[in-house]
C-alpha cells in the first residue's frame, strides 16, 4: 500500500452513522436472544410464561440494549458478550413497568398502545410476570462471560443496585409518594436520576463490562448514561404534554392529570427543552475518548434527545 | 492417649444434638447478618426500607436460613461462608410472602401475628417492597465466597433457577389458578414440589455449595431439601386444618374457605401424616454420607414434622 494511498484513506470522509439499520438489527439480534432466553409460550404454568412474554414482545423500542450494544461497540466488544446482559436490562425494564402500570400505582390502562398486562392477564397474575422476569434478568445475566476486570460478581452487583431500593424502586417509591405534592426541581431531579437514568447507564456500563472496558472507558460511560437518562426522562415529561395519547401509545397527559410533578411543570416547556439539549451535549462530550467507535451511542443520544414519541 | 481410651470415646454416646441452642444462634447471626445489608431504616426513601424491614423482621422462624447454614455444616463449611446465602434466601422468602398477601392474591391481613405489609404501608409500596428484596437477594447472594467447585455464576442461577417462573412462581401461579377447582394429588404435588420444596431445597444445596461440597454431597442434599420440603408444606396444610388462627399466627382454615385443594382435603388427614413421615424418612436416608455432622439437619427435619404452628 503507496503512502499516497494510506493517507489518502486516513482524510476520507467517514461515512455517517446509520442509526436506523443499527436498531433495526440491535432489535433484532435483541428479540431473537429474549425468546432464546425465556420459556416457550407452551411451558408450564403457560398463563405466566404467555404474561411474561406478552409485555416483553409488546413493541418497546429496545433502548436499553441497544444502549448497551451501543457501548460494547464503543469498547470494541462483541455483540454476542452483551447480548445477555442487553436482555437483562431489558427484562428488568419490561417488569418495572407492569408493576408500575398496576392500580396500586399508576394504574395505567395502555402501554406501548397495548391493554397493560394487569388489564388482560389479571393483577395477580400481572404481579406474578413482573416477578418473574425480574428473576429471570438475574438468570440471563449470570449466563454472560466473565472478564479478568469484570466477574459474574461485578455484573450481578451491577444490575441488583441500579434496580434496588436506592435507585430504580427509589424513584418509584419518590414518585409515588410525590403525587399531589408540591415539589421541588431538585427533588424531580432525584426521581428522574433513580426512576430512569439508573438503569440506562447500568446499560451502557454492562456494555462497557461485557467488552472488558478500562477503568477510564467505565467512568466515560458512566457520565454518558447519567446524562443521557436523564434528558431521556426530561423528553418523556416534555412529550406526555405535548404529545397526545395516540402518538405516545400510551396515556397521554397523565402526569398532569395524576397531579405528579414534571419538568415542564417546574421549569416550564421551553427551559426543559435547554435543560435535554445541556445534557445531551455533556453526554457527547464523554464520548470523545472512543473515538468513531462511539457513533452507535452518539447517533442514540442524538435521537432520544429528537424523539416525538 | 492410650488405645483404650481412644475405643472408649469413639464408642462413648453421642452427644444428643441441641437444636434449640442451634436455632436460636442461627437465627441470631441470620438476623444480625440481615441488618448488616440492608439499608437502614432511615434511608432515602425511608417508607421502602421501613416496609422491607416490617416484613423481614416480622418474627420469621428462618427456617431456609437454618437448613442452609445446617447444610454447611454438614459438608464442614464455615457459618460466615454461608450467611450471604441463608440471608439471600430469606430474602426470597419474605418477598414471595409479602405478594401472596396481596389482595390479587390470597388477600391475606395477617401473617405472623401481624397485619401484613400492604395492610401498613398500601398495596403500592408493598408490591415495591418485595420487588426489593428480591433484587436485595441478588445483591447480597452475589456478595458470598466463590469456590473452585461453585462459582457466583452457580449461585446466582441456583437462586434465579429455584425462585424462577419454573418453581417458585410455577407453584403461586399453579396455586392461584386451582382455587376453588377440584385439583388432583398428583396436580396438588406439582403445586407443592414449586411453591415450597424448590426454595427448601435451593436453601440447602447453597449451604453445601458454600462449603465447596463434593457433587455426592450436593446430590444427597437435594434429595433431603426435596422431601423435606415436600414434607414441610403437607404439615403446613394439616396445621392451616387442625389449628387455630391464634396459634398459627396467620388466619386458620384459609385453604378451605378459599376452596384451595390440600393434602388433608384430598387424601384425608390421616394419610397426609403418614405421607409427611414417610417424606422425612426419605430425607434421614440421604443424610447418612456425611455421618454426626448431619446432626443439625437432622434436627430440623424431626423439628418440621412435629411442630405445631
């Protein structure tokens, strides 16, 4: 090869990102690994086995794990070491919202345009799913492949605190107990950091994980998923007043009607839009140690942040 | 030492095994070992840990912790070794308790001798609160000693596996769905063998599994859990008939108002116990291989056949 060449190749213009063809087949390779992972539809009890995969084949947009992915891309990992855990996030994500969906809580009707679990399967058999595909998340994750930085150990501690009392059910309960109240941007912040950002940067940090990251590539992950989830919440809050149900899929308008405090409530429609766009510019400024490795997880932040839906 | 003295002690009676005292310290360390990890009361947000608490320390026998730690002993291990995962399964235990009680499920309002967690603190926070123990199984389990025979990987799917929706879950669905449907033995078994012979059964291999047992040793406990916990739950249906609400510390004669199938009601009480006994036989058969260290796992399988509440 001439030096001409190299050089040549070396200034060529990189070819941009395609993030539709990257969620297409992240979904893709997602869905084919969730049904490989969890019981058949036909398997004993298959009430539970048909709840559980009724709500995780309900069309959700594979955030997640493809977030996940995204940042195994980015450490020059594999698909198939973050496959596992990509499902497992996903999985916990799945029973957070049919918990969250029962009328003990939000007591939502639609999801993802679908009745909500508890609505066609019955609250106790809608407590039941979530349960299960809580466990079966830890069950999926110990089958991912250890590291010599990170271990089963690593990973399990990983997804049991972004999903604990201190963070995922932390903001549940906050959330929950925050409706009707009066309350502060700070506090709407510590709900957001735990309902939402905990486990999306559990995501990117399992991705990370799963392709033996550095310390240094762990730490850049960590401040992008913190970022990004919480901008990706502030759009969620933007779009249930602006959006209506139809375009959402789900309830729109709900945090209004359920009195819960959200960022356009706060701070008004216009700062929550500045608010996203800061926060997703810190995220891209994280990304700048893996190079063109990270498009996959820049071309997401830029859509979460662009998202009508 | 003179060989006479060495033939006089190894033929001098055996101490008799005090289960009482093994009880009470197994449950001291279990409950000292659980306060360690979980968070404080007063932890952010207080109502989730306050109600995770109520419930786990709502005055439990701890018997799968007892069996685990029983079944360390037995293989030689160390109690320290062992206390992760009697906690972890205790864990697992109060939580599947804590959504049976729900009203979507056996609408229960009394367990122990006290109201039940969502009678307290509402079905919300109750549904959230054994969504976190659950997770806080897995974060404490993955805290436990790894050995070159059993590594985190086994344990976490050990837990996941028996807690899953093909156990654990299988047994509380099978249950939900026979109420008030004429089941048979055969159905009612199935029932048992998921919802409490795959926990007790779990609990004692983890002990072994702490103890880096040997993969007869590990064989000889599950074929113990088995039928002690097969065992366990026959006793516990003759007790839901025979006993008072009073005694049991949890509303007497459940089963049959909720035209729930039991031992009793379709073998009759008299053959329930001699099944229960037979069962308990099985499990002192396979506790021969590991000699006077099966002491404590003796005594506790004698203690379940005989107790009264």
């Amino acid at each position: 090869m001439s030096v001409a060449n190299a050089k040549h190749r070396k200034t060529a213009p990189q070819k941009p990102f395609d993030l539709t063809a990257f969620l297409a087949a992240s979904t893709d390779a997602v869905n084919q690994a969730l049904d490989r992972f969890l019981p058949p539809e036909t398997t004993a009890p298959a009430t539970i086995h048909k709840a559980m995969r009724y709500s995780l084949f309900a069309g959700g947009k594979r955030m997640r794990p493809a977030l996940c992915l995204a940042a195994a891309a980015a450490c020059g990992g594999k698909q198939a070491d973050a496959l596992p855990l990509a499902c497992a996030v996903e999985c916990i994500h799945t029973y957070s919202l049919i918990h969250d969906d029962l009328p003990a809580m939000d007591d939502d009707d639609y999801r993802r345009g679908k009745l909500t679990n508890h609505k066609v399967f019955g609250e106790g058999i809608a407590v039941l799913a979530g349960d299960a595909l809580l466990t079966q998340a830890f069950e999926i994750a110990a089958q991912c492949r250890s590291w010599p930085r990170y271990s089963h150990q690593d990973v399990i501690l990983e997804i049991a605190r972004a999903s604990g009392s201190l963070q995922l059910i932390a903001g549940q309960v906050a959330d929950l107990e925050g409706e009707g109240k009066k309350i502060s941007a700070d506090q709407l912040k510590y709900i957001h950091e735990r309902k939402t950002s905990a486990l999306l940067c559990c995501s990117v940090r399992l991705g990370g994980m799963s392709a033996n990251c550095t310390a240094a590539q762990l730490k850049a992950l960590t401040e992008f998923g913190y970022n990004v989830g919480l901008a990706f919440q502030i759009i969620d809050d933007i779009l249930d007043v602006t959006q209506t149900s139809e375009q959402l899929g789900k309830t729109a308008g709900k945090d209004t009607a359920a009195q819960k405090a959200t960022y356009p409530s706060i701070v008004g429609l216009e700062k929550s839009r500045k608010i996203a766009g800061q926060l997703t510019n810190r995220a891209f400024a994280a990304l700048k140690i893996f190079g063109n490795r990270a498009a996959a997880l820049h071309g997401l932040a830029t859509f979460l942040l662009q998202r009508d839906r």
